[in-house]
C-alpha cells in the first residue's frame, strides 16, 4: 500500500487529487489542512470509499512536528 499526504485536501484541486487517489485500492490518502473538514457535499471525494483515508487539521507552519 502507498500513503499520499494531500496538503490542502479540503481546496478544490486537494479534495479531487484525493478522489483520484482514492480510485486505487493500493493507496491511503490522508488529507492535511489548517481549515476544519467541510460538510460531505463540498467534498469531491463524498462518495469514495473512505476506509484508506484520514483527515487531519494540522497547520504545518505552527504545527509542523505533527507531521512526524
């Protein structure tokens, strides 16, 4: 299995390169962004399956040792 960390998984761009990602069951996406994860119909990845994916609200300039 691969793990991608998607930085800005909730922008518009992060949340379809999480979607795409997600279309593969070798891989595991874990979304990063400061902001709180938005209600499931602003997400382009709503309907994938989520079993492979976590989202976290880290802001990685103040935050950065989270990521380790």
């Amino acid at each position: 299995m691969t793990k991608y960390i998607v930085i800005g998984g909730n922008c518009f761009t992060g949340s379809h390169i999480v979607a795409a990602l997600l279309e593969s069951a070798e891989n595991e996406v874990i979304a990063i962004s400061r902001s709180i994860e938005p209600d499931p119909l602003f997400r382009a990845y709503f309907d994938c399956d989520l079993t492979r994916f976590r989202f976290e609200q880290i802001d990685i300039v103040k935050e950065f040792t989270r990521l380790q």
